[in-house]
C-alpha cells in the first residue's frame, strides 16, 4: 500500500489550516489564486505516491470551512500516512551504547502517524535524546538541554515555538581527547516539534550541524 511520510501530512495539516485562515479573507481575487496553490501542493504530496484524494480536495473547497471539520477530514486521510515504527527497548540501547542509565520515552501519548523522529527529555539528567531513521538505519544521538524555555524558532521544525538550547558534546581532536559542544535552539517539547516539522532535511541538517 502507497504511503506519505508523517512530515508530508504536517505539511498537509499546515496547508489546509492555511486555506481555512484564507477563505475569511475579502480579496476574492488573491483567493481564489492562493486557493489553487494549495490545493496543487496537496495533491502533488499525494500523487507521487499514486494516491488520489479528489474526494478530500472537493470537502475542502469551501469557504464555510471550520478547523473541526478540516480536522476529521484529515483524520480520515490518516490511513494514507506510514505511522513511525517505534524501536523496540534493546534497538534504544544499541543507539545509545555509552549511556549507562538510560531513560526510556513514554509513548502512550504520541501520534506514530505524525511522529517523524522519536525524542525525550530526561529532567534529571538535563538531557534530550533523539531518535531518527536515516535510510533503513536506526540511529541516535543526545545532548544536553536547557531547562529554560523562551519563545523562538526552532532550528528543526523552523516554527515559532518554546525552545530551549541543545548542545551536544562531540570529541574534537582524537589524539589530544578534547571535546567541543555544538547546538541550537529546539523545540523543548519533541511531540510540538513532530507536529510542525513538514521538511525532513531540517532534522537532517541539525544532526549534521550538531554532531
């Protein structure tokens, strides 16, 4: 069965949020243009993968649109979405192989088909761990988190958000054993940072840049 990512239906979720902020504005004109770039963006998300939602763009294209329809008409397209698959507790470990107490999410709460990585913050410790996917592989890495949080960007999801600063500590010079800490500001809650994360290669770019 043809899937999107959980990062496609963000951008999704954020399209139709921005059509229904559209239809209350008065310049039909700008409407009607802005509506049609919407509507193309959707559908590209979806025919790439073959799937075809005219149902879903004809339910949408109309000005009386409320957020609680919009929001049972995207948890209908659900069944279109690859749910994250949550590594089992042995695959945390082996991501994690130099942490000797390492705290395990809870994952009751979180929505696998708006997940596009797995990250927690372990309050005692002051630390964030972040696990992602890149290709078939598995992979993690973790860093040491503010408890501050002020209002900003996120260098992930790159919306505005409560962001504290990560920094992650990484070994600078092999034969002298000096380490050097590099990091940014992120969402302080991961499961906020998923929900508004509609590009996978901002996650990416931070993992590089922070290693």
């Amino acid at each position: 069965m043809n899937q999107i990512k959980a990062y496609e239906f963000i951008k999704v979720k954020q399209r139709v949020n921005q059509l229904i902020r559209l239809y209350k504005t008065n310049d039909i004109q700008t409407h009607t243009m802005q509506k049609q770039i919407i509507f193309n963006e959707i559908k590209e998300i979806f025919e790439a993968q073959h799937i075809y939602i005219d149902d879903f763009i004809n339910q949408i294209d109309d000005v009386t649109l409320t957020k609680k329809k919009a929001s049972m008409l995207l948890e209908n397209l659900k069944v279109h979405v690859e749910a994250f698959e949550l590594p089992t507790t042995n695959a945390l470990h082996k991501c994690f192989r130099k942490v000797k107490k390492l705290k395990l999410p809870e994952t009751d709460h979180i929505d696998l088909k708006e997940t596009t990585f797995l990250g927690w913050n372990d309050l005692a410790s002051h630390r964030k761990y972040i696990v992602y996917r890149e290709g078939n592989q598995l992979k993690g890495m973790y860093g040491d988190l503010s408890p501050t949080k002020v209002k900003g960007f996120c260098k992930i999801c790159n919306a505005e958000s409560y962001v504290s600063l990560f920094l992650n500590q990484s070994k600078h010079n092999k034969k002298e054993g000096t380490y050097t800490k590099k990091g940014d500001y992120i969402c302080y809650d991961s499961v906020a940072c998923n929900g508004q994360l509609e590009d996978i290669t901002r996650l990416y770019h931070f993992i590089e840049q922070t290693k």
